[in-house]
C-alpha cells in the first residue's frame, strides 16, 4: 500500500506463468554444463540490468528439471517462482537488504541444500556463505555486478580487509568452477 498525491494505492507485482528455461534462454552447451558440477561456485558477472538475475533463474529451472536436489535460492526480489519439478526448490526473498540476504544464505546451509543461488554478492558476509558453501560441497551459483570477469573477481576480494584477502583468493582459487560475463548487445534494428 501507498500514498502519493492522488491519495491511497496499492501496487502489484505479478510474477510471470513460467520462469525462463535454459532452452528459451538458448544457453550455449558450455554455460548448460555449469549445472551438471556436484559443487563449487559459478558467478555470472555484468553491468546491471544485463540479465544476471535471469541467468541464475534459467540455470534453477534447468537444475529443477533435470537434477533431483535441495535447491535454496536468496534473491532481492523474487522475479520468477519456481515449482518444485524434480528438486526441492525453495525461494527466499530479501527486498534488497544484505544483512537479511546473509543470514539467510547461512541459515539455508543448515537445511543442508545441495544447490545454493545466492543473488548479488556486495558484502564480506555474502561473498563469505557462497565461499562457505562451495567449499563444504555444494554447488553455488550468485551475481556479481562488474563489466569483467577480472573486475567481478577484484570486487569479491577488495570486500574483504587486507587480512583477509589471501584466505578469500584460496578460497575462490579452489571452488570457482565458471564465470559467466554478460553482456546485452543491441539489435541491428534497435532495441
């Protein structure tokens, strides 16, 4: 509910029938055997509004139709509801506030998933559950907000104080599995 100056409204947000598949999507094979590892980190990395959370969605679906697993996805807004097809797919959503993303994100390792989402890492507690899950044997997939590869990789540890950035950078060296840069080209005829 809201007020503004034409007095009390209510704003919706409908969710779509269907999330994306990993077919609609045409994810290339190479991006599609991401969701075929037993565990460690895939980051999918692009300027905002590049299709990262639309990515992560595609790769639940795929896992949900073709993996029988424990899935725990933590997303700033839910954009598409997954039904549980042949994993246990369970959403939560943060509207935005890291503190409640983290939290969360280390709740849900005690439900023991076998697939972590975890949706915009920008703070040292987020990035740490994804590192945490990684390495305890799960298969994590999260979004970094960067223009490259490198860049994602440099913002994940500049998060973390200098103390601390050796252990991030085994961690990363050790679990990351793939990362995935994207980019939205524009159409020939606009768009």
């Amino acid at each position: 509910a809201r007020r503004d100056h034409r007095g009390p409204g209510v704003l919706f947000h409908m969710f779509p029938q269907r999330a994306i598949t990993g077919d609609q999507g045409a994810l290339p094979a190479e991006v599609r055997a991401l969701c075929e590892q037993s565990d460690g980190l895939v980051l999918v990395t692009g300027a905002r509004a590049s299709g990262k959370s639309t990515l992560l969605n595609a790769f639940v679906d795929l896992i949900n139709n073709t993996r029988s697993d424990h899935v725990v996805t933590v997303e700033s807004q839910i954009g598409f509801v997954h039904e549980s097809r042949r994993s246990f797919v369970s959403q939560r959503e943060s509207r935005g506030d890291s503190e409640l993303a983290a939290a969360f994100a280390r709740t849900a390792l005690h439900e023991d998933p076998d697939v972590m989402v975890i949706e915009d890492l920008k703070t040292p507690d987020l990035v740490q559950a994804a590192l945490d899950a990684a390495d305890s044997g799960r298969l994590v997939f999260a979004s970094v907000t960067a223009p490259t590869t490198t860049a994602a990789l440099e913002r994940l540890i500049e998060l973390f104080p200098n103390d601390r950035r050796e252990k991030v950078r085994a961690s990363l060296a050790s679990s990351l599995r793939g990362v995935v840069g994207q980019v939205l080209l524009r159409r020939a005829k606009g768009g």
